[in-house]
C-alpha cells in the first residue's frame, strides 16, 4: 500500500493492517509532498518543528524519517507473526528478499494520450492495454529467471528470487474499472502497492482470481508490437516516463521545503 505522511499518528495504519490486512506499505517524495502541502497531517509536527527553530532541510528529514520510523514500528507485529509462522514450518529465516517495481498506471495515462492523437480505429483498440502488456512480460522474465540453470545452484541454497512489485495501480481513467491494476495483475510473488481509495475499492468488491497473469504473454508482446505498428515507439515511453519520475521526485523534493520554510518562521 502507499503511505503518506502523519498517516501513523492518526491511528489509520492500525486500522489498515487489522481490517484490510495490509502487510507493508511504500512511499515518496511525490507522496510526502502532498501530505505536507495539501493536508493537515503534519501540522501538530509542523509546530513542534517551528517551536525548536528547526531549520528546512533538517524539518524535511525529521518529517520523511520520523513517519517512515514509526510505519515500520507499526508493522513489525505483522513480520514478527511472519517469522514465527515461517520457522513453525522450519523455514530458513535468514533469506534476503527484494522487489523490482514496476510503475503501471502512468504507463495507460502516457500511450492512451498517443494513440489519442494518432486517432485511428486501430489505435483506439489498444488504448488501456500497455499498461497491463508491461508488467505481464516482467512476470514472464521473472518465471524464466527462476527456471535459468545459472539461477539454480542460488535456489538450492534457500536463495528467494527477487519479486516483481505492481507499483502506480490507482487508475487514472474512469472509464477503466477501478480495481483494474489489481485483478488483472495477479499471479505467484507479485506485490502490489495499492493507494487507500483503490485498497477500499478491491475490498469492497474486487474479485480477486487465483491468476491473471500467466497465459497472457503472447498477447501481451502482441500489444507492444500493435503499438509499434501505429507509430507509437515503447523504448523512448519508458525513457520518457523514467525521465519525468525522476524530475517529479526531485520538484517534490524542492516542493516540501518551500512551505516548511513558512511554516517554521510562523
């Protein structure tokens, strides 16, 4: 799940792992600097910050560290309760294990916007299947990664291959269903970052299948190649949505200090 700032103090993670089973949460610049300038869920920190005459970079880290802290104290009865069930199984529980994101929904809002453009009957067919093709062909790599011989000698000693992560699943476009990112991304080892408006949509009446995913590839790498077809190039779409991440994360950055240097001199 996605996680904003002050979301700890206000008792909502609490409710979020005991209601909707939430096992982990992620976040980023881009979240905390909404959290910051468009709610009021830092304001009780805001002040204390201003109070000691913190200075702005130093009120930045306290804010981003101190909640992401205090998150993960929140959720270590979950991965306590994890481990014990682990080595009630007699599980190895020295294991190191890792997630590969893979952001989605931006992928439909930047190629929907293209083949828009294009406005051709062939273009509109495609509109809202990038982003499901994406992160389908990364699960079809993550299943030959675990079946490659050089792969093998890591797995017998208890090595756990690093699990592709669904990251953006909040759809953008009401005309897709809202829980779309999530039941049409299921498969074995795939996390899936929801926000709160989707985790309560897939709780209220997602249906989740036992798999969604595997049996989709050579439709998936259909799509990629339908969209070569009407001009749309994927390489320069993800370097073009790499770039603007990057540059997004970095504005919110410099976004988050501009009005804690006013809140701090109040």
């Amino acid at each position: 799940m996605i996680w904003g700032a002050g979301g700890y103090a206000t008792g909502n993670l609490g409710r979020l792992v005991t209601e909707r089973h939430v096992v982990g949460v992620t976040t980023t610049p881009t979240i905390f600097a909404r959290a910051i300038t468009g709610s009021d869920a830092c304001d009780e920190q805001l002040r204390d910050l201003a109070l000691r005459k913190v200075g702005v970079e130093e009120a930045l880290r306290s804010l981003t560290t101190a909640d992401v802290r205090e998150a993960c104290d929140g959720l270590r009865p979950v991965f306590e309760a994890g481990m014990a069930r682990a080595h009630r199984a007699g599980r190895e529980l020295t294991r190191i294990a890792a997630v590969a994101s893979v952001f989605v929904s931006r992928i439909d809002t930047e190629i929907d916007a293209r083949l828009d453009t294009i406005g051709t009957a062939q273009a509109a067919a495609l509109r809202g299947r990038a982003a499901l093709a994406n992160p389908r062909l990364a699960y079809q790599r993550y299943e030959q990664m675990a079946e490659d011989p050089r792969w093998q000698p890591l797995a017998d000693t208890g090595a756990r291959p690093q699990r592709p992560l669904c990251a953006e699943t909040g759809v953008k476009d009401p005309a897709y269903p809202d829980t779309r990112y999530v039941t049409e991304l299921v498969a074995p080892g795939v996390v899936n970052t929801m926000p709160q408006a989707t985790l309560d949509a897939v709780a209220d009446h997602g249906e989740i299948p036992d798999n969604s995913i595997t049996g989709t590839f050579e439709d998936a790498r259909r799509v990629l190649n339908d969209l070569a077809a009407v001009g749309i190039d994927y390489d320069e779409v993800m370097q073009t949505l790499e770039d603007q991440g990057v540059t997004a994360f970095d504005a919110s950055w410099d976004q988050m200090a501009a009005p804690l240097r006013e809140a701090l001199i109040r």
